[in-house]
C-alpha cells in the first residue's frame, strides 16, 4: 500500500494531564530529545498523510506554539471542552470540512513510542482488508485493566471491545487489548460520529461507540497487533515517563549497534531520536548525546560527555567534554574537562585540552589550546600554539570584539589577547604579556613590567616568620658553600 492514502491523521492531545502535577501541559513533556506529541508528530509524518491535524485543549497556546516551530505545517483544532475522544475527532475533523475521502488515522498525543511502522501496517491492513474500523491492538502479558479485544472466530473481525470491569471471566482470559488508535473510513467516521450519544456515566462523546454503530450498520470492524505491547503504552505520570524514556533509549541504542555503532555500556548512556551515527563510531560510558549531533565513522566519544546540537568529524577523540552547538574536526583531541560553548569550530588534528573553555571561537588546524585557557569570539589560524593560562579578553562590558591570530603563531603563557587586536602569521608573545596592540607578522611581543628584585624584604618585613628563617638558612647554606 503506498502511505500516500492515508488521508489524515489526527493526534488528541487535549487534555490536561492532572497526574503529571506540572505547569508543563502533558504532551509537551520530553523524552530522548522530542516531546511526546513531537514523537506522535514525527511517527504520523511516516505515513506522508495529506492532512495532519493535532486537536488541542488544555495549554493550548503552548501546544500550538510548540508545533509551529517543530512541524509548520501542522494544523491545529481546538476541544475548548474535554467531551470525550468522540467530540475531540469530531473537531479535528473541522478544519479538514467535516468529512475526509479516505483512511484516516486517530491517534493519542502520549504515545511516544508508537512507530511509523506500525501506523503503516496499520493503514496498509485496514484497506487490504476493507474495513470501515480497524483497531490498532497488542498483546499484554498481563491484559488487567484494558479493554479486551473480542473478535469472531471464523473472519477474525472484532465484534466488541469490553472493558475489564465488564468482562466475564472468559473475556478476562483475553490479552489482546484495545490500543486506543484507529484507522478508519473518513466519510463513515464523520457520519457515525453523528450518532454518537452521551447517555452514559461521563456524559462524554466515546470515540469506541463508533465501531457498535458501523458493526450495526453492516460494516466489519478489523484489527491489526502491534508488534510490541509497549509502543501503545501512553504517559500518565512521572514513573511512565521514565520508563518510556528507557524503553526508548534502548531501542535507539539497539538500532545504533545494529548499524556498526559500539556502545560500551548502554545502561549508562542516553541519545536523543534525532542524534545520528555513522558505522564505527564508539560511544564510551556516562555519554549523552543530544539534539542533532552527529558522531562520524572512527569517532571516539566519552566516558562522561554531554554534546548537544554537536557534530565530531571521524577520527576524532573526545574525552570527558560538555559542547553544545560545536563542531569538532577530523583526527581533532578534546578533553579532558574542556567546555566547548555556541560557535566553537575546531580543525582538523586540532587539539583543545584540559580546562579549556571556548565560544565562538574558530580554530585552524592542527592548532592548539592544550590548557588552562579562554577563548572567546576568535579566530586561529593553522598549526598555532596557545600558551597555558591565556584569556581573550573579548568584553569591554558594553561590547563584545573579536581577536584573531595567525597561523604557525607561538604564544606565551599566562597571555591576555585584549580584544580587538590581531597577532600576524608567526608571530610570538612573551610569557606574561598582556597584548593591547596589533603584533606584525613574524615579530616577538613582550608586553610585561621589567622585573625588580627587593633584597632582603622578607627578613625586615616577616621577621621570624617561616619564610624568614628558611631565607636565613638559604643564606647561611649560600655562604658556607661559598
């Protein structure tokens, strides 16, 4: 079946999630890099819908505003009262005229580890078998609490879904459970939905009344199972949130090593859905890999790095490294214990060493900063040596200025780069110096004070201190040498 029939699909994502106790609406919650209607958003995208409509309700200026920077071309419906499953598709089915040529899908915005595959066989299962209803369903090791799946014994078609305070004991028996996604007929949804009463304990519009009116009506309601029980499971409170979080996790790492991805430890290292690999890649322990970072063929990341919005060329090492929105060259060293901020662009067979901070900051290649330093708003040439202890001084405490050095450059220790002022190709600086000009190309600058040695200081202003008496022996021991 080609995904290009499905014509919509609807996410509810309208309620409020009381049982989260958070300001944050439910569905905006986060796992491994996406919040949970961003992982519905982006698994309903796989089915390439023409129409893709969220139905929201409780925080609904957040949830829309989310979606217009995640997925613009999301349409949005409002449920300004929660009246049920049924009423929340019936306003999702407003903006799209009330009525859809076509499949379409109805799924729950707390499903973060729903599949795109799964919502494809789903679709696929529901025109080959020419259903008015298809229920997406999984089977639970153990079903307590769901509503089980009846089905005819002959044709395989569901004839009721019963909840589990209503079931006999012989429907109790039954594992097969209701998932809460549905594809359906659009213009027998639309009609049906007409019908649906209120006349219950909720005084709500249930969405599962559709499937006993177009089984009365002659139509045949089907099912298809998920492949795992787990993808249908929905997030109702922290400690489902977590588990989600970790059967997600899981589940990108494994797909990570089938590639060709080491990973050394999974149980200690976290990935976002978006981080992408390439074969060979080795992720060592307590390593969390966030937003679009990219880790290439021959790359060595971790023990204990956190990147973000990060992209580390092949070859690369990095050690025990906090970088967000950097770029680490091929062959390149960073680490350990350096901090890599917006900006940071690092060069082939570059080097930033320990307690290294960078931002903004381009560094040739071959160049490095091995310790101790600051280097911000800058740009390195190739193959330059920064001093230990050296600060760009970029911050004038209005204004941010740029310092550039050249390349094949040697600069001292304990340097500070005042900002703007520029060091030309092969130049040297003196330990010490603080540089507030310009230094020419090929030139050595020495900015420091000359240096004043006071004898005797220590025994007229320290007398009998520590520093006096040992003074005094070095003094004695001096003389008796001599």
């Amino acid at each position: 079946m080609s995904a290009t029939s499905t014509a919509a699909v609807i996410v509810l994502a309208a309620g409020e999630g009381t049982r989260m106790k958070s300001r944050t609406p439910k569905v905006l919650h986060e796992i491994c890099g996406r919040t949970l209607v961003g992982h519905v958003v982006a698994a309903a995208r796989e089915l390439d819908p023409q129409e893709l409509v969220v139905v929201v309700g409780h925080g609904r200026e957040q949830v829309a505003a989310h979606l217009a920077e995640i997925d613009p071309s999301t349409r949005t419906a409002v449920q300004e009262q929660q009246n049920g499953t049924g009423h929340a598709v019936r306003m999702g089915l407003e903006p799209l005229g009330g009525a859809v040529d076509g499949t379409v899908i109805v799924v729950c915005g707390d499903t973060p580890l729903l599949t795109g595959a799964t919502l494809e066989k789903l679709a696929a299962t529901h025109v080959a078998d020419g259903n008015a209803v298809t229920v997406l369903t999984a089977e639970m090791p153990d079903a307590t609490g769901y509503g089980r799946i009846v089905r005819d014994g002959v044709s395989g078609a569901v004839t009721a879904i019963v909840e589990h305070k209503d079931a006999s004991e012989a429907q109790r028996a039954i594992r097969e459970i209701n998932s809460g996604v549905f594809a359906f007929d659009g213009r027998l949804l639309a009609d049906a939905l007409g019908k649906v009463r209120t006349d219950n304990s909720q005084g709500e519009e249930y969405l599962t009344d559709v499937l006993g009116i177009l089984r009365e009506a002659g139509h045949r309601v089907g099912a298809s199972v998920a492949g795992d029980h787990r993808e249908i499971a929905g997030i109702n409170n922290r400690v489902q949130l977590s588990e989600a979080r970790r059967t997600l996790n899981d589940r990108l790492l494994t797909e990570a090593m089938l590639a060709g991805v080491t990973v050394v430890d999974p149980a200690s290292t976290f990935i976002d859905a978006t981080v992408t690999f390439e074969p060979d890649a080795l992720v060592h322990p307590g390593t969390q890999l966030q937003g679009a970072t990219h880790i290439a063929a021959g790359a060595e990341v971790g023990p204990n790095c956190r990147l973000k919005d990060t992209v580390v060329h092949a070859d690369a090492k990095v050690i025990n490294v906090v970088a967000d929105t950097a770029e680490i060259g091929e062959g390149a060293s960073v680490g350990p214990y350096a901090y890599l901020r917006p900006g940071t662009k690092l060069g082939a067979k570059g080097k930033i060493g320990t307690y290294v901070e960078t931002k903004n900051a381009t560094i040739g290649e071959g160049t490095k900063i091995p310790h101790l330093s600051y280097v911000g708003d800058a740009t390195i040439g190739d193959y330059t040596n920064i001093g230990a202890a050296s600060v760009f001084v970029n911050y004038d405490g209005q204004t941010k200025h740029h310092t550039t050095v050249g390349s094949h450059c040697r600069t001292g220790s304990d340097n500070m780069f005042v900002a703007p002022v520029t060091v030309g190709d092969g130049a040297y600086t003196a330990a010490g110096s603080v540089i507030t000009k310009d230094v020419p190309a090929g030139s050595l600058a020495v900015a420091r004070g000359q240096q004043r040695n006071i004898e005797g200081w220590v025994a007229r202003k320290r007398p009998g201190s520590a520093a006096a008496k040992a003074a005094e022996a070095a003094s004695g021991k001096s003389d008796g040498e001599s």
